[in-house]
C-alpha cells in the first residue's frame, strides 16, 4: 500500500482532475498533490468545450453513478458559482414529445427523474405556452426547473483557483507516459507514491500501457452547434427533444448561452481523432485503429444502431439539417436568419468490444498504485465535484491505508 507522505499525481486539469485534487486535500490535507495537464492552459477539450448546461440528472438509471452524482453536483456547481460570482442562467428545460410515441416515453423519463430525486413535472400540452411560449409539443411535456446554463471556461478556473488554495500544484505542458513495474505504476522521472488517470479522452489509451482497458476502445463523436443571437429567437427556457429509445444521444435541442445567444444541435457525428476539432489535425494513426475497431463492434453489436446514427448524424453537418430539426421544437426557428457556426466539442466514447455496447456510465479501474477513470461522458461535468469525492472515498483512500 501507499503511505500517507507520499505525493499524488493527477493526470489531466480538467473539471475531473481538479475535483479529484480538491477531494483529497479536503481529505487528507497533508498530502503533496499535483495535476499535470498536456495543454498549456485549462478547458482545451472536454471541460472548455461542453454546452454549460447544468444537467437535473433525471436521463439516467437509477442504479448507475451518473445518477448517483448528477443531482447533488448540479447544486454544488450552482453554490461554486455563486461562492466565486460566477452567473448562472436558472432557465430550467422543457422536454418535448413530437409524437404519440415521445409522448409516452416521457412517463419513462418522469419515473426516472423521480426515483433519482429530481424535481421534475408532466404537464398537459396546454401549460407549455406559459413555460415557453415558442415551443411545441404532442399533448404533454417533462418541466425541468433545476436545469440551469452557466461558463464552463469560468468554472473550470474557479475549480482551480480552489485547489490551488488547498496547497495543490498544477504543471501545464506536462505530456505523461506511465509505465509498469511489477504490480505497481510509475511516472518515469517522477515521484509519485499514487497515480490518479484523469486525462479524459487519453485514460484508456495510458491505461492500456499497463495492460488495463483491453476490453474497450474508443470513438470519438464530434457536436458541432450554430447559434443565433438571443433577441432574433428570444426562447425563455432550454427546449430538449425527448431522447431517442437506443442510441445515447439527447439529440439536437435549443439551449441558451452566456453570451445572449440560442444554440442548437449538436451533431454526434463519429470521427478519426480525439482531439480532432479540424478536417486535418487532431487526430492519429492510434486514434483511427481505435475508432475504426469500436465501429466495426458497434456495428456487429446489438445494443446500438449505428447505421441509423451515421445516417441521421451526416446530414447535420450542414446547417440546414440542424434548423430543420430545431423547427421540430422551436417552429419559429425556421423563420431566423444569421445563423453562425459555433466550435465544436467532442465526446470520446469507450465501447465495449464484446458487446458492441457504448459505455454509458462513468468506469472507474484501479491497478497497484494507480486509479484510471477511463469513462467520464456527460453529465461528467455537472456530477465532477461528488465523483471527485466519490472516487478519493472508494477508490483511492484503499490505497493509503
């Protein structure tokens, strides 16, 4: 085991590695605990690039550990802000059916939502217009009040100005390689009694070194968003389509964003490269034999369709595809022009090889001296600081004993 004197080192400055390190500090403040972050700033991937919505937690099984976190990470983010002055749109969200069969899938939701504790409400089609006036919807509606919008790149800085205050370090431009020796993890060149992987889209790829995650591979599925200023679609609330009954995307939905605009989308388009923002860079050789063995896995699988993804998705590249779906919800989106694009995201997805499965819960793998979160999707940055807890509890204070 590792003795409490030692250090720890984080890989990965992102809302998991920050609130890994402010959990441990919390815990166990005579701990050394350093993050090594790639990038020369925070917020370059993941936890820069999401939609800023503060997710209720209602989407999600009850037994699964987004559940478990969502709800009590939407409050908690809410009171950071509010401890650093960070704004915060208190819009709530609307789930709209577009037909007889959304329309009964949302009692699936409702159930969901209340077995997990979240506030959440079904209302007849007639209370729409007093929520939100512009949308549309097939005889009733999921109301979401606790849904919320605020500034990922603000957060992100608040999450570390915390943990740089608990005596925690921070080394930018620090690329990791890990290495096994015997049953334990090294850094070369560094001192580091526990190794906590929270690189994101990199934990499988540096779990994989040491012979973990050979079970998965990753796809990586690029959101590409447009948005329009507020006041030429001056929506009240976010409006989401209800989910569709296979495939693990919330589909394209109207969202509002600090800066006075109304975005829709995303895409979920599958792509080569995990970082791979533009047509050409971003992405490796690595990246393209791992998302090309996870697709073929998709495809043979039958949990997901992913013809029908690949099918539905394409389209959305152009700009036309995405209003048209807006419409869907917002019918007054149609009829805005001026439409800009916005950068993209990217969610890095872990597919299970042998059953064809897109991982949809938060993996957590620990191996000698070593933790590797290696799934962290959405609502990872809502539910970051109890996961953070959550992980320092089960995962990592075993090792320190």
């Amino acid at each position: 085991m590792v003795p409490e004197s030692k250090d720890v080192s984080i890989i990965g400055a992102g809302v998991i590695g920050l609130s890994i390190g402010i959990a441990l500090l919390d815990s166990l403040p005579n701990l050394k605990v350093k993050i090594f972050e790639k990038e020369s700033h925070l917020g370059a991937h993941a936890s820069g690039r999401n939609s800023g919505v503060l997710h209720a937690g209602f989407y999600y099984s009850p037994d699964s550990l987004k559940a478990k976190f969502c709800r009590d990470g939407n409050l908690e983010l809410k009171k950071l802000c509010r401890e650093h002055k960070i704004p915060i749109l208190a819009t709530g969200k609307v789930v709209v059916a577009r037909n007889e069969a959304e329309n009964l899938r949302l009692e699936s939701l409702l159930e969901r939502g209340l077995a997990n504790g979240v506030e959440i409400e079904l209302l007849a089609r007639n209370k729409l217009s007093k929520i939100e006036p512009l949308a549309e919807t097939h005889e009733r509606f999921l109301w979401s009040p606790n849904t919320a919008v605020s500034d990922p790149a603000q957060i992100i800085k608040a999450l570390k100005s915390n943990f740089l205050e608990r005596g925690g370090q921070i080394q930018f431009e620090k690329e990791i390689k890990l290495r096994r020796e015997n049953d334990d993890v090294i850094i070369p060149n560094q001192s580091s009694g526990l190794i906590v992987n929270a690189s994101g889209a990199q934990a499988d790829r540096l779990a994989r070194r040491l012979g973990l995650a050979r079970e998965f591979a990753m796809v990586p599925f690029m959101g590409v968003y447009s948005s329009i200023p507020h006041q030429k679609l001056p929506i009240r609330c976010l409006v989401y389509p209800v989910p569709h009954s296979v495939n693990p995307f919330l589909g394209v939905h109207l969202t509002l964003t600090m800066d006075k605009k109304v975005k829709i989308g995303p895409t979920a388009i599958p792509i080569l490269g995990r970082e791979q923002y533009g047509i050409t860079k971003g992405w490796s050789l690595s990246d393209a034999t791992q998302a090309i063995r996870a697709s073929v896995s998709l495809i043979r699988g039958e949990a997901h369709d992913f013809s029908k993804i690949v099918k539905e998705e394409l389209p959305k590249l152009w700009r036309r595809t995405l209003i048209k779906q807006a419409t869907t919800l917002v019918p007054k989106a149609s009829f805005v022009h001026g439409w800009s694009r916005r950068p993209p995201g990217i969610r890095s997805q872990l597919v299970n090889l042998g059953s064809g499965k897109l991982e949809q819960d938060f993996i957590v793998e620990v191996f000698g001296n070593s933790v590797h979160v290696l799934n962290a999707v959405s609502p990872g940055w809502t539910s970051c600081l109890p996961f953070g807890r959550w992980i320092v509890e089960e995962k990592i204070r075993p090792l320190l004993r």
